[in-house]
C-alpha cells in the first residue's frame, strides 16, 4: 500500500501570523485524521486528537492516539494537560507519553507573563527518570515596544555544564503602524564567532482589511551572502473574511519560478468553525492535484475561547465574564481607537450598535439579550475590524 506524504506548514501560519478573525473559536472535542491510499483510493484513518474541557470552554487535556490498522483499535501516544491563570491563559503545558500501561512525564512548558498580559517567557523542562525531577532545556523571551507590539523572541538553551542559558536562536519582527508583522527576521547563535547569523525572513503581505493574503520565506545563502526564496503560501477567504483555501509553492532555482506544492482546502460549519481540511499536493508529472491528508472536525464545547487574536501578533480582544449574563466587559488593544460596537446573532441579524471613542475598554449593558449565542464586532478608526462569539446566560 503506497501512501502519499507532504510537508504542511499552512496552520503554523494560520495560529502565528493571521491577523484577525479567520476561524469561529469554536473548540473540537475532536479531530480525526486520515490519509489518501492510492491503491484502495480511500482515506485511511490514521491519528486522533481528543480534547477535554471545562466548564469555561478551557481545554484540560488533549490526548493524542494513533489507529492500529491490523489489531483494528485506537492506541495512546501521548496526552498534554493544561494549567491556566485567573486572566484565562495558559500558565503550563505537561506533555506525557504513553509507555504502554500509563503515561509517564516527558515535557513541561511553563509561561509567564507581564503586566500587560502578555507573554514575558517561556521555560521548557524534559523529565528525567534517573534522578526523578524537572530538568531546563529551552527557554524563550519575548521583548515588546512602547505599543505592546512583539519586536523580538529569543531562544536559550541549557547548558548543565555550566549550568547556564546560552543563545540559541531568535526571532526579530518589523511590525507596521497596525502592529501587524510585516517581516520576521529568524537569525541562529554561533558560539565560535559569537554573532547572529541569519537563516530564514519571512516576508508578509495584506490586504485592505488586514488578513493575511501572502507569506514569503526566504533562506539565506552564506556563501554569496544573499536572499534565496524557498517557501511561499498564498492565502484565499470567503466574504466573511474566513480563510477557505491555502496554497504553498517552492522555490524551482533552474527555471527561478514558483512551482505548487500542497493545496489546503478548508470546508466550514455555518458558525465559521472548521469541519474539514482537504490537504493535496501537486503532481508534476500529471500536473493534477492528488488527495494527501484530511482532517475532520468535531465539536462539543460551545463557548469561544476567553481571548481571540485581533489585529498584530499578540493583540488581543478580551471578553468577560463568559459565559455573560447582564453586563459584558470589552477590552482591546490600547493601540484601537474603536468607534463603533455591533452584537449580531447567529443568523446574522443586527442586535445592538452602540457608537463610542474608546480606547482599552468599553462596558455593555446586555440584559435586554436573550440567552443564547451572539457575535461581538469591533470597529476601529482605521476602519479594521475584529469579532468574537460570546455567550449571554
């Protein structure tokens, strides 16, 4: 049985540089994965991801399993569970794996955060039996301007030698107006010369409404010293401003052209959250595309998320208390002047505007809501706009 296999890179994009609202922050109680088989011409099921949460629509655990396609059942490969602060964000991540009768500690993730709420750094610890205990591994800093807009993540790695950080590597964003990065620069530490050397720039473009429409990588070249392209992935919405298909294309240096890769093509449920993702790559030889992976979709949870990503890396909107019940706190980034705030419901049908000159925080008054599910939309003076679901008791 011949199985195809190509390397996405779509949804790192979609959950690190997509500005704006691109999917429902509806949460799968699952997602099931499968691959293309050539000669049955069928998808294969492979692994599984099965989430579990709280009351608050926080995930709890998420356990990975892989499928047994001869003795025909799910087994366990690994589980993470999640700790989170009073402000609904993640403090720590342990990942364990499974050694075939219970899982045993392999990584910790522990994050901490500034006054702002955003994230100030990151330690990760691998678990070592032989002495029972915690051990460092990696640890990333994050450094932010005078706007709270990400300027620079850097990465150490410990050395227990000396029993000290030590570069690693390091990412340095050129953000614009908006705080949206228009540039990441990923340089790599060399301990001989004591310099950062460049290794990758990502180039990103956007259109009117501020969602990402282009990504560009481009690798360096030490020798000459130059900018070689290498990756590059083309982004498609729907009206709603919902991302429905992703193109990535390599770099061809004999015929300096871009040439397809893998085309992912995402199929949403009424309320924007994904229910299937087609992925398929290209065949050269028959200039077709040709079925790869899919991913389906299951959801349970029916509250959003406490904070969904708005205009720039690490620019959030914050709604609280969810679910609501007579008053709902609104806060934005200091860097939106909003002047306006919409309520729909879910057939889309206007609930409430209110017009305002607001900057951090505003202060809605709800009790004339009906319980059920509703959809928040800020608009700002440079006419950019972000939306979030929310949850009326």
């Amino acid at each position: 049985m011949k199985t195809i296999y190509a390397l996405t890179i779509s949804f790192f994009l979609i959950v690190n540089l997509i500005p704006g609202k691109s999917f429902s922050q509806a949460q799968p109680d699952s997602i099931q994965y499968s691959i293309w088989d050539v000669d049955s011409l069928q998808w294969i099921q492979s692994s599984r991801v099965i989430n579990s949460y709280n009351s608050g629509c926080q995930r709890q655990n998420s356990l990975v399993q892989t499928w047994d396609a001869v003795q025909l059942n799910w087994k366990n490969l690994n589980k993470t569970s999640f700790t989170y602060n009073s402000s609904g964000k993640i403090t720590q991540q342990v990942n364990q794996s499974w050694n075939g009768t219970a899982y045993v500690n392999s990584s910790r993730l522990n994050t901490t955060y500034n006054s702002n709420g955003l994230a100030d750094y990151s330690i990760t610890k691998n678990w070592i039996d032989s002495i029972s205990s915690w051990v460092n591994s990696i640890k990333t800093s994050m450094s932010y301007d005078g706007n709270n807009f990400l300027t620079e993540s850097m990465t150490e790695k410990w050395n227990a030698t000396a029993s000290e950080w030590r570069n690693l590597s390091r990412r340095t964003y050129t953000n614009n107006a908006s705080g949206i990065p228009d540039q990441i620069l990923h340089q790599s530490w060399n301990a001989g010369s004591s310099v950062w050397v460049n290794t990758a720039l990502i180039t990103n473009s956007y259109n009117v409404q501020g969602l990402l429409t282009e990504t560009v990588s481009k690798s360096w070249d030490n020798n000459n010293q130059i900018w070689i392209n290498s990756l590059k992935e083309e982004l498609t919405y729907d009206g709603a401003g919902r991302l429905i298909l992703s193109l990535i294309k390599i770099w061809d240096s004999h015929t300096s052209s871009w040439k397809n890769n893998v085309l992912n093509d995402f199929v949403l449920n009424q309320d924007g959250s994904i229910s299937e993702s087609i992925s398929k790559i290209w065949d050269n030889n028959l200039q077709v595309w040709e079925n790869n992976s899919s991913s389906d979709y299951h959801y349970a949870c029916s509250l959003p998320l406490a904070v969904t990503e708005i205009k720039g890396s690490d620019q959030s909107m914050n709604l609280y208390p969810v679910p609501a019940d007579n008053l709902l706190t609104v806060e934005f980034s200091h860097s939106m002047m909003v002047q306006k705030i919409t309520i729909t419901d879910v057939s889309g049908r206007m609930i409430l505007e209110q017009q305002l000159e607001a900057a951090g925080k505003a202060l809605l008054d709800i009790s004339a809501l009906q319980s059920g599910i509703y959809f928040l939309q800020i608009s700002d003076d440079q006419h950019r706009v972000s939306q979030q679901r929310f949850i009326k008791k």
